[in-house]
C-alpha cells in the first residue's frame, strides 16, 4: 500500500484557461477483514485523484500498484495535466514492475482509475481514466452516475445480455478483468472528459468499496456526509461494516467553486 | 459492426400535419461507415465537409470530428457515428441536445452530451440497432413506421435517422472483439456453436463447448452440477496436479483458472510471462501458453469462428 497525499479542505487551482478551481478531498485506505496485505494504493494531489489495485502473487500487487500511483504523482504542482502524460506515466510504471527483481519476476498488474484536473478547449475538465474494474462516480444535484465502465468479465456478459446487473454480482468471475496495467500489456486506458462544476463531487474507489456497497448506499453515505472526510469515512466503515472481504480505498473530491476568469476581470 | 441499414423517416416538401413535427430535424450524412447528424440547416461550410466525407475515402473518426467547427460560430449540436473497419465497436460522439440511442441484447441506453464539452464520446458493443435523438425525447422503441431504407453517400433531411442490424446478420460474438487482453487479431464472429479451441503438449487439435477440467486424474467438483469436459493426460509428470486446471467460456472470452495446484500454473503470451495465483482466473487470448508443469503445456488456439466474415460489411 502506498498512499500519496491524503486530505485537504481548501485547495484553489488555476487552470491554464484561465478559471480557478476551488477543492476538498479526503482519501483513506484499509487492509479490510479478510485480507492480510493492503494491496491498493493511492494519489490525492492536484492534479491527479487515483486509485490502483494490485495484483500478483506474493507483494507483486502491491509492487505495481505503488508504481503507478507514484508515476502519476510525479505530475503534483502542476496546474493540469491531458492524457498524453498520463499515458506516458502508466508506461512508464509498467517498465518500473519490469524492475521489480525477486518480486515481479512472476507477473505483477494493477488496475488504476481516477480523475485528473484538465482543461479542453479552455473549459476547465476532469480528465477521467480507468483500466479494470475500479471505479470512479459523479454526484450532481443527488444524483449519483458511474463514469467509468469496468473492464471486467461480467461487464461484458450484462452488457450481451447474457446476465442481469444482480447476478453480476454473485458470479464466480465478478472479479476477473479483461484490461489491467501491467502483466507486460501496452496500458490503454479509457478517457472520458467532465465538466467541473460547483457542487459536484467526485468519488474513485477500488472495487473493495464496491463489492460491499450497492450504488444505492454509495449515495446514501454521500448525500448523508456533506464534508469529503466524513464523507469517505463512513464509506470506508460501511464497506468494513458489510464484510469487508476487500482492500477497500476512498477518494471523495469536493468542487466548492469553480471561478472564471471573465467574472474576475468583470 | 454487423451489416445493417439506415432508415429514415424524411419530411415529404408539405408537413402531412402542420405543427405536428414534435421532434427536431436533423441534417443528415450517411458514410460508408459513419452516420453523422446535425440540427437543421447544418451550416453551409459543415454540409460541405460531410458530403465530401460521405463521398470520398473511408474516413476516421478524428478526421470526421476535425470537420466540425466548434467554438463561437460552431456546431451546437450533434451526433455522430462511427464504426471501424472490423470489431464490433461504434463509437458515438454526441454534442449540446443530441443524443443516440443504442439498443443491444442487454437492453436499451442513452449516450447524451450532459452538458460535457466539447463533446461526449464513448464506444459501444453488441449494438443491433441505433437512433438519433434528443435529450428531451423519450427512450422508447426504435421503429419508426415512416422510416425508409436510405442509400449511404447521401445527404438529406430527417425527423428520424435509424440503423438495424437486417434480419440474418448475427450480432458479432464477442469471441473477437478486438482483445484488449492479449492483442489478438479483432476479427468479427459469428456466434454459432462457440467453443474452445486448444492442444494439449503438441496433441491434436481439440474443441469443447463445455467447461474443460485439465489434470493428473480429473475429478469434477460437486460445486458443478453442469456438464464438463475431463481431460486427462496421460504420461503427465508429478508436478501436474489431479485436478490441475479449468477452461471455460464466458460470454465470447475463455477464462482459464488455477484450481489451487500444488505446482501453479505458468502463463506465457507474446509479450511476457507470469505465474498465476493458487485458484486464480484470468483471461487468455488465442495464442496464450500455459504451463501446468513438465511436457503439459495447453496452448489456447484461435476459435474457427475468430477468422473475418468476407460477406460482413459495415452498414451501407
């Protein structure tokens, strides 16, 4: 487990189009009930939010897992980033596993997801990326809305037909990805670009979360908990409280305000 | 993508109703493999983009969404289609109001622009049928009564542009969709009698439509109460285990799991090698190796089914 960054409840960004962004995060991560190594790890600095989960035999999840977050968190300070430097920083981790002698020899992999501050054609924009199956979601005006799309064997079967969202749940390969960082792949992970707006809140967490909370309860604990870290906290306990059979980590990210700046000049 | 049709229902010179034309009109680009619309009058220097598109070679998609202007004097809203020349993806990009609805075995959805800009892009599988629509219009069955079958290259305008999949052209199997995990060839599929295709230490050829125990002495394990296939394999070493290993369709990928051997099982693709956890599945692609020990080398072989259809075609 390697956690980078962890909480603040004021951060102003100024992004390169010009609009300041006003931020609250809180990120925590536990081993789980079952489980004897955290294997997760994490990056909560502007201007990245992510979570990777590892994979492998003996400490080679862990291994990978903190390779990527730690590439990703080279980007800290800056302002923005696009996708070119977090393609870069997924390569560049997957070399960094290659290195890992005596313990990546066996194959080590990741699966990585999360949000990076951005701006696209001078709009400021989460920059949201995944590969595997954890997870990012947005809450707008109560609404709560799954950004990313797992890459995962069940995924595929709801999206056939061939199984309903329920028994994907409960089947015996929920956990068998179809893409992950690592395990010698060219990492390609998914883009999706968000528009960051005042009130909304982000949410990246490893399927350890999600495994034990349906998104009805996910919601729940963040409409309850209107500060991120109370917020995360009770996620983190819920996820615990249902089992806990996972590592479980916990991003939320607040935007309070999102100024531009022809509102500053005027 | 699997060969289809576009229809569209296209306002005759005289609405047949005054006022009754609830939903937008759209301005419409047919490719060989895009379909692209815009709220009517698509502005001038857009209409001719799109119909030197439509007319000219294949484009792809970055070149399409290059042809649209954004920004202050800029297309507010749009949708656009696009499908590449084998897989079974269509990427949709859609802009301001419009939205396309995509129907597929698991039900039907929206992709919407929810205010996202510049756009809203995202790639979809199985499809069997798609829509253009709005964010204010109700997602309900796709099938316009007024729709007439409309000739790709070709501009014109629509109160409602569909694509289905025509009757007898099978929804691309997922046996071949473009592999993200092994970087196998992304052929289309077709999806009759889906099988595994594997060798056993240089044996023969061998297929199995059923869940496949590999070992020493294979048993089947009560928690399975489906047909298997037991494959022993004579000669084995003692490094192989009773029951060693298990192949099995999911959907159109084969997951192979570790079924908790003494030795482990070793994983080879074209790019590198890794040791599978005690009880571990993964997915393997055509062309992956696995080694359960000693000669016993099961190697995963491309399905029958994985080869292109030459009678296939993007919709035109």
């Amino acid at each position: 487990m390697t956690q980078i960054g962890n909480g603040n409840t004021r951060f102003r960004v100024t992004l390169p189009g010009g609009a300041e962004v006003r931020l609250a995060w809180s990120a925590m991560t536990h081993t789980g009930l079952r489980r004897e190594v955290n294997e997760d790890s994490f990056v909560a600095q502007p201007p990245v939010f992510a979570v990777a989960d590892g994979m492998g035999g003996h400490a080679a999840g862990d291994f990978a897992s903190a390779a990527v977050v730690t590439r990703l968190a080279e980007h800290g300070g800056r302002d923005a980033v696009g996708t070119p430097e977090i393609d870069q920083s997924l390569r560049l981790a997957v070399q960094d596993m290659g290195r890992g002698a005596g313990v990546t020899d066996e194959g080590s992999g990741t699966t990585v997801t999360g949000a990076a501050l951005g701006s696209i054609s001078g709009e400021p924009a989460w920059l949201v990326f995944n590969i595997g199956d954890s997870r990012v979601y947005r809450l707008v005006g109560g609404v709560l809305e799954q950004l990313t799309v797992d890459h995962s064997i069940v995924q595929e079967l709801v999206d056939a037909g061939q199984i309903t969202r329920d028994e994907a749940d409960s089947h015996p390969h929920a956990n068998v990805i179809t893409r992950a960082v690592g395990f010698h792949e060219a990492p390609l992970p998914d883009y999706r670009a968000i528009a960051i707006e005042p009130g909304m809140r982000l949410l990246v967490c490893s399927d350890g979360l999600t495994k034990e909370l349906t998104s009805y309860g996910i919601r729940h604990f963040l409409l309850a908990n209107p500060k991120a870290e109370p917020a995360a906290r009770a996620l983190l306990d819920a996820a615990l409280g249902n089992g806990g059979r996972d590592n479980v980590t916990v991003i939320v990210v607040d935007v309070i305000a999102v100024t531009r700046p022809t509102a500053t000049v005027g | 993508m699997v060969s289809g049709e576009v229809r569209a229902a296209v306002p005759t010179a005289a609405p047949r109703e005054a006022g009754a034309e609830s939903s937008p009109a759209w301005e419409v680009f047919v490719g060989e493999r895009f379909i692209a619309a815009f709220a009517a009058p698509a502005p001038a220097r857009v209409a001719l983009a799109f119909t030197e598109a439509a007319n000219g070679p294949t484009a792809d998609l970055e070149d399409l969404v290059g042809r649209i202007p954004l920004g202050p004097d800029g297309v507010e809203t749009f949708a656009l289609m696009w499908w590449p020349p084998t897989g079974d993806t269509v990427t949709a990009v859609v802009r301001g109001d419009a939205a396309v609805d995509l129907a597929s075995p698991g039900g039907r959805r929206r992709l919407d622009a929810s205010g996202i800009r510049p756009w809203h892009l995202a790639d979809f599988r199985d499809v069997i049928a798609l829509r253009v629509s709005s964010s204010g219009a109700p997602l309900d069955a796709m099938d316009d009564a007024d729709a007439a079958p409309v000739e790709p290259s070709r501009r014109f305008r629509a109160r409602s542009v569909e694509w289905h999949a025509v009757a007898g052209a099978e929804v691309a199997s997922p046996e071949a969709r473009g592999d993200d995990a092994g970087g196998a060839a992304g052929a289309e599929a077709s999806a009759p009698a889906r099988s595994i295709a594997f060798r056993i230490a240089g044996g023969e050829l061998r297929r199995s439509a059923v869940p496949v125990l590999i070992g020493r002495r294979p048993s089947r394990p009560l928690a399975l109460p489906e047909p298997v296939e037991l494959i022993r394999v004579e000669g084995g070493t003692g490094a192989l285990s009773a029951t060693h290993l298990e192949l099995r369709l999911e959907g159109g990928r084969i997951v192979a799991t570790d079924l908790r051997s003494t030795n482990g099982t070793v994983v080879r693709t074209g790019s590198g090698t890794r040791r599978m956890r005690a009880g571990e599945s993964i997915v393997v692609a055509p062309g992956t190796v696995l080694e359960l020990g000693g000669d016993t080398i099961v190697e995963i072989l491309p399905t029958q089914d994985d080869q292109a259809h030459p009678d296939r075609q993007a919709p035109a």
